[in-house]
C-alpha cells in the first residue's frame, strides 16, 4: 500500500510548522494532555484515519493509558473509564466532526455540558484541537496516508503534544 501523494503538510512549505503552532496553542488552555489525546482518537476513528489511530492510541499507551481506556474510546458511553469532564469533551468531539449528521450540528446540551467543565480558554482550546485533528484526518485519508513503523519512531521522538 502506498500513498497517494507525499504528506502534504511536508510537501508545502510552512504548512506542517503552522498545523503545529496551532495544536502549540490549544495546550496553553489547561485543558489536560489525556483529555487532548483522547479526543484526538475519537475523532481519528470516526474519520477512518489509520495513522492518526495508530499515533493517538500509541502516544495515550506511552502517557500510560490503562488499555481499557484506549480500547474503549469509540464506546466511551458504555464505558466506565471516563470522568464527566471528558465524556462532555468526546461528546463535544462527536458534535464538531459529525457537523453534517443533524439538523443542530452542536447541539446546546452537548455545549452546556462542556462549558460545565471546561472554562472559556479552555472550550476554545477544544473547539481548535478538535477542528485541527479533523484536518490532519482529512488531509492523511484524502492522500491515504498509512500507518507503519514510521509512527513508532514518531512517538519516541516526540512528546504525545506534538503528533499529528
């Protein structure tokens, strides 16, 4: 298997440098790293995205995710492995990727619940890591992208923070 076209982030010049000044900024939040990743997952498995699966569930494995969190991530509302604060983040993460599945695509009870946990920086911080996973999803599913040994090099080279 092979892509269709090199990473186009690496491709064009000042592409890669400004995804990652973005998800740089969504860390000044608070929001915790976990929490990012998590959602980073989530998001990845609705998109069909392999590397970025593989990249997320590997960087949560490396930040010491118990494997039933990891596993359990696409069925965290049967799962008892998640806090309230980062059920309202999946579900704001489900909203956001989903935009096009209901008439009210985020909708105020999945809002409300986020801004319970999370202060405004904070909801800011989600609504930008969950709008620059969806990119790096569209951008590696468009180009098919795989996944391979390249991400565990990745991950030992790079804090989970920095991973696309």
């Amino acid at each position: 298997m092979e892509p269709r076209l090199a990473h186009p982030a690496q491709t064009l010049p000042g592409a890669m440098q400004a995804l990652m000044r973005l998800e740089k900024a969504t860390q000044q939040a608070g929001v915790p790293e976990t929490t990012q990743e998590l959602l980073r997952l989530r998001a990845d498995q609705i998109n069909g995205c392999s590397a970025c699966v593989d990249i997320h569930s590997r960087a949560l494995k490396a930040a010491g995710e118990p494997d039933e969190r990891i596993f359990t991530v696409a069925a965290w509302r049967e799962s008892i492995y998640f806090s309230e604060a980062e059920r309202a983040a999946l579900a704001l993460t489900e909203a956001v990727t989903r935009l096009s599945d209901r008439p009210e695509p985020v909708p105020d009870d999945v809002w409300d619940e986020a801004a319970r946990h999370y202060d405004e920086a904070q909801l800011a911080a989600l609504v930008l890591s969950i709008a620059t996973i969806n990119a790096w999803n569209r951008i590696n599913v468009a180009t098919q992208q795989i996944t391979g040994p390249w991400v565990e090099q990745l991950i030992s080279r790079q804090p989970a923070d920095t991973a696309a």
